[in-house]
C-alpha cells in the first residue's frame, strides 16, 4: 500500500512532532521529496499541499509568493480550498500583484462550488465595486447566500454581522422592481446549489489503490473531485483509511448537469 498523501501530511512534516523517526515506513525527507514529486506531476491534493507548506515554512523554507504559485494550480483543477486562497491573495493583493477582477473570477468558481466565504467576498465585491462593476442586485443575492449557508465554521461574529448590515443597507437602495430581481436570483442559485451534488460514479476499491490514486484518474477523466470531497460522500471513510479491495465508493461529480454512466474511469 503506497503512503496516502492527505490533509495530516503537514503534521506528519512539522518539526514540532518530528522525532527522528520513520513514519509509515518513509524518512522525513522522502515524505517531503514524494510530496514534491506528486505536486510536479499533477496531483491536485499534493499541489495545495505544497501551497501550505511553503505558506506555513513546513518541510520547506517559507516561500508565500511560491505557495501561491501552487494554490493557483491546485486552483485551477478544482480545489476550492485553493480557488479561495488564490481569491483572496489577488483580491487584496496578498503576496502577490493586486488583481481584484482576477480574484472575483476565482471567488466565483468556488461559489460554483457552493462555498459560503465566496458567497461573502462576492457580496462585498459587488457591493463596492472591486473588481466587478458594482452591481447592488448581484450584491444583495450573494450576501443573501452567505447569511442562508452554514455559519458553523465561522468564529469571527463580525463577518455576520457585517452582512446583515450590507443587507439591511441594500434593501433602502434598491427599487421594489430590482428586489424582487434580487430575490429571484437567490431562489434560481439555491436550486442550482441544492444539486451540489447527487450525481457521480460508483468506484470498486482495487488492491494498492489509495484515495489519492483514485482522485487522480477521476480528474483526469476530467471530473474534478479531491480526496476530502470522496471522504465527505462515503460515510464512515477518513482521509487515513486504508481501502479495503472490494469496498464501494461514491464519487461525486460536482460538474455534472445530467445523469450519467457510473462506471469508473479507464485507468
């Protein structure tokens, strides 16, 4: 079984627990070279990975305007994490040169997503008109999404406050005609977002397969699913689990508008 590359790697690298140890099986410096050679060759997971270690000067020397660099790839196959950090890096010009248009376009593929903290920085960025024209009708249906989603991971209460007092200062600005416009694009995006997403493939666990092999064929069959999507649509699996063969996984394709055949990819 090939060591699972997932969302604990970082712990696994931090120099607070390492103990001159091996850990299952790999040295320190094999767990950072296999982590860099997965990243070199595509693997999504890995590249968002590198993006934290070289953000958070884990296994590597602190490097934030390379951790951009690869967030932006993991981005850009489907890692919404990823598409939120790259967002808000060119929204406020974090590390990198300040794109505000560049970061909505990265805002609103996570909303795609159903992500609320998209839901959020579009709101603000429609309210204020940075890097969008503003537009008070598209504001008031993304604050609307953010305040409709889960707030469970949210700690600062300032963010929701803020919102409901963006709302409450839209409704005075808009005429009846543009509320109800606003109103109806919330409706349409939730049903859009209600979907998210009850079609996807049924995979039957091989010998040697690992959450992150199978991620990676399903993308590169051009579904955009990671290892963390997999685990949230299979009850009972964690990111350490290893696959028993035979065992029958739900994989999600958060893209698809039609049903479709549920055999897994060629691989």
């Amino acid at each position: 079984m090939k060591f699972l590359l997932s969302s604990f790697f970082i712990f696994l690298l931090s120099a607070t627990v390492w103990a001159g140890d091996d850990i299952n099986g790999l040295t320190r410096s094999q767990l950072i070279e296999l982590l860099q050679s997965r990243a070199e060759h595509g693997d999504a997971d890995a590249q968002f990975q590198m993006g934290e270690c070289l953000r958070d000067g884990v296994g590597f020397p602190q490097d934030k305007v390379a951790a951009v660099t690869w967030f932006e790839k993991a981005a850009k196959q489907g890692i919404v994490e990823a598409q939120m950090f790259v967002g808000i890096n060119y929204w406020l010009g974090i590390d990198v040169k300040l794109d505000e248009a560049k970061g909505v376009k990265w805002f609103e593929k996570a909303a795609e997503r159903g992500e609320p903290g998209a839901f959020f920085y579009l709101g603000g960025a429609y309210f204020h008109g940075k890097g969008v024209k503003q537009d008070f009708v598209q504001s008031f249906k993304w604050s609307t999404l953010f305040m409709e989603s889960d707030h469970s991971v949210i700690t600062n209460i300032d963010v929701l406050e803020n919102t409901r007092e963006t709302l409450a200062d839209l409704v005075t600005k808009l005429t009846a005609k543009q509320l109800k416009e606003a109103k109806n694009l919330v409706r349409e995006a939730n049903q859009r977002l209600s979907l998210v997403s009850p079609i996807g493939y049924s995979f039957i666990v091989n010998s040697g397969d690992s959450l992150a092999d199978i991620a990676q064929a399903y993308r590169e069959q051009g579904v955009a699913v990671t290892e963390k999507q997999i685990v949230a649509a299979n009850p009972g699996l964690n990111l350490t689990t290893n696959l028993e063969v035979g065992l029958k996984l739900f994989i999600p394709d958060f893209d698809a508008k039609i049903p479709v055949n549920t055999n897994a990819p060629t691989r």
